[in-house]
C-alpha cells in the first residue's frame, strides 16, 4: 500500500532497542564533549571558506544562457507529462499519479536538493509559467503589483508546508484522483496569484516545495557563488548562513514534527487508539499531527529559551538562531523514515509512469520493470535508519554549538549548550521509538 511506509514492524530486527538507544546518547555525549574541548572558535559559515571551483566544462554548461532554460522546460514537460495521469487517468492503483506526487517528487527531493541545492527552485513549473506570461506581456516578472511585506519570511510556505503534510498524512482518500487534484489546483492558483501581486519573489517565500528543496540543499557539497562560479564547499557551511527569518523556526519544526507523526501513526498502538475512538479517523489524525508537531515546538522554544538565558545571549534571539541545526536532524529523520518506500514504492511508480492511461502502453519503456530489493534486507534498513538518525543529530549539535560560539560570551558557551544537548537527547529517543515502534 502506497501510503503504508516503511517495510514492517521494527520489534523483529536485528538492532536491540537498548542498543541503539546507548549508542546514540553515547554518540551525542562524546560530540558534545569533544567539541567543547576542540571547538573553541566559530569556523561555519564565513565567506573566505569556499572551496575549488568545478571542472570548467561544468562551469562553461551552467554559465550558458540555455542552462536554466534547460531545466525549466524540463520541469514543465515533467508537469505536463503528469497532468495526463492526473487529468485523464483512470482512478484506481494502476494509476502513478499517487506514487509520482507522495513518493517520487515529495521523497526525491531529498537526495537531489542533498546532491545539487535548491533544484526545485530551477525545475517549479509554476515560477516557470510565471515567467513565460511576464515575457509575453513585456514586464519584469520580479515586480508584482505590490511589494511584498517585510515580515512576510517564511510563513506562507510553512503553511502551505504544513497544508501537504495533513494531506499526505491525515487527508481521507488522499491517494485519490480528485483529492490530489483539487489540492493541486488550489495550490497552483494560490501560487500563481501571490506572484501576480508580489511578483517572483513569493515562491521563495510562499512555495512550500521550494523553501523545502533551498532548506535542504543548503546541506549540498556545491554552490552557485554571487560571482556565479560553481564551486565545493563544507556542506555546513552552507547550512550555517541560513539566517534567521519569520516563520523559520516553525518550518523547520513542522518538517521535523510531521516527520514523527508519520512514524506514530504506523505504530500499532496510534492504530488500535484511532479504530477505537468515537471520533472520525480524519479528526483524530488532524489532532494527533498538530500535537506532535506542538510537542516539538515546545520542547525547542522551552529548551532555547534556556540555553539563551544560561548563556546570557540577547533575550528573543536563540530560537531563530539555532533553527538551522534542526534540518539535518529533520532530513536525517526523512531518510530513515522513507528510505524503502521511495526504494520500492519508487521502482513501482517508474513502471506505471509508462502507462499513466492504464490502457496497456509502454511509453516511456518502463512498464516491464519489476520491483527488486537492489541487495537491501531488513538489517541493513535498520542499521541505514539509525545511523541517518544519528548522523543528523550530531552534524545539528556541530551546527548549534558553532552558532552558540557566536551567540554566547566564551565563559558560558558550554553551559548554555547544554538544554541543547538535552533536547538532541531527547529527539534522538523519541525518533528511535518511534522508529521501533513502526
């Protein structure tokens, strides 16, 4: 089933509870220490750490006119190409619209923004159609009809973020033709109208799957620098500039929360409580998604909150400066949770991309793929999910104790890293629990 992630039960894998538990405290203890002894300078984040430029055939093909033109035409036929599935497919499993929009799109972003940066940014058919009608009309499609407001940030695309997660997670029928489609339309309209008022600017703001893929690609090992060169970098350097912004705090939370809820919802026991509830499955999963991600929150605003008062930073600064560290825990949570679904699942999608009519055509030669296991087996899904879990955790403790050298005087540095520590403790057992308990 398309929306059953994961590949079963955890109780029967090869990775005691306990174990995992021990080790991924231990593995956050031995950061904490080791960096507070080593780590005694701010090192993320400055202008003068680039590293080479890539290859100059690289830098010739990106520095053409024809490049973006490339991928935005690409990302149209791709648009289109779904449409058809969508608009005119028959509703029932055959059908990859499901499969492209939860697992291919909403997962592949992942590993693409991982790999390449914000990649949705140069592929979003939306600002592409924007700009296409801007150039018919002759204007210039970063001014709108109206500037857009300066506490704006990131709000519209943490609504419209937290807007999918229910529909993805909680939506009845949500696998279904005319579920996915009005929430489409209705997205594309809200898009679309916001750039006509605000200009091309609100899809950096607003887009929800753009904020999302320039989140996540701020961990790739390239950039695009001002002076347009193509060039490796530490990949936390990257994550380090993100800057505070209204609105982020809560991005980053509701992709970490929703994230969970997801796990939960697998669990036997989230199952067995909504059968048995009086109330419609739909009601209790809208609540259980917004207490989770309410439960994050709170332990992240109480637990900057403290580490700002025990460092003696400036009061109603810690939150939005430390946001950055909760990506990587909330990509590495991502991969573990949808690993073998976008792996199968994916294969399966693929197939059915050749025949979005179901009418028995091979267009795209894929409808003979069969699915395959690529050499993956329970254990090593086990082990992949809590080392990504893990990994995520420390590089976020990296991220948060570089920022708080910044944030705090040198002779409370440690003590108001702390809390921190406490709350990676705690995300990093919860999200194991939950894990195990899938």
């Amino acid at each position: 089933m398309l929306l059953a992630h994961g590949i079963g039960g955890r109780q029967d894998l090869p990775i005691p509870l306990a174990a995992a538990l021990i080790g991924a405290i231990l593995a956050l203890l031995v950061s904490f220490v080791a960096l507070g002894a080593l780590w005694t300078e701010p090192r993320l984040g400055g202008d003068l750490r680039r590293g080479g430029s890539l290859p100059a055939v690289v830098q010739r093909a990106v520095s053409s006119p024809a490049w973006p033109w490339f991928w935005r035409l690409a990302g149209l036929v791709a648009a289109a190409y779904f449409c058809v599935g969508l608009i005119f497919g028959p509703d029932r499993a055959e059908n990859p619209t499901a499969g492209v929009f939860y697992v291919l799109f909403w997962v592949g972003l992942v590993p693409l923004s991982l790999l390449f940066g914000p990649v949705w940014r140069g592929l979003n058919p939306l600002r592409t159609l924007h700009l296409l009608a801007c150039k018919g009309l002759g204007r210039d499609p970063r001014l709108g009809l109206r500037p857009l407001p300066p506490g704006l940030g990131h709000w519209p695309a943490t609504v419209g973020l937290l807007a999918f997660v229910w529909l993805e997670l909680v939506a009845p029928e949500r696998a279904t033709l005319p579920v996915i489609t009005i929430w489409l339309a209705a997205y594309a309209v809200l898009m679309l109208a916001g750039a006509v008022v605000f200009g091309s600017r609100w899809f950096g703001h607003a887009d929800a799957f753009e904020v999302y893929s320039a989140l996540v690609g701020r961990l790739a090992p390239v950039e695009r620098r001002d002076d347009g060169v193509v060039a490796w970098r530490n990949s936390l350097d990257g994550m380090s500039g993100l800057r505070p912004a209204p609105g982020l705090t809560v991005l980053v939370v509701v992709l970490l929360g929703s994230t969970m809820y997801d796990s939960l919802s697998n669990a036997p026991v989230w199952v067995r409580f909504v059968q048995e509830s009086l109330l419609p499955a739909p009601v209790v999963g809208t609540a259980g998604l917004f207490v989770v991600i309410g439960l994050v929150l709170a332990a992240y605003r109480g637990a900057t909150a403290l580490a700002g008062r025990w460092g003696a930073a400036e009061p109603g600064t810690t939150a939005g400066e430390l946001a950055h560290a909760i990506v990587p825990i909330a990509v590495g949570y991502v991969i573990a949770h949808y690993y073998s679904l976008f792996l199968l699942e994916g294969q399966r999608t693929l197939a059915l991309l050749s025949d979005p009519l179901d009418t028995g055509a091979n267009w795209l030669g894929t409808a003979g793929w069969t699915v395959h296991a690529a050499g993956t087996t329970p254990a090593g899904i086990a082990v992949l999910q809590v080392t990504v879990i893990v990994i995520g955790h420390v590089l976020g403790t990296v991220l948060a104790h570089d920022r708080a050298l910044v944030l705090f005087p040198r002779r409370t540095a440690v003590l108001g890293q702390i809390p921190l520590l406490v709350l990676m403790v705690a995300y990093t057992v919860t999200g194991l629990l939950l894990l195990f308990a899938g």
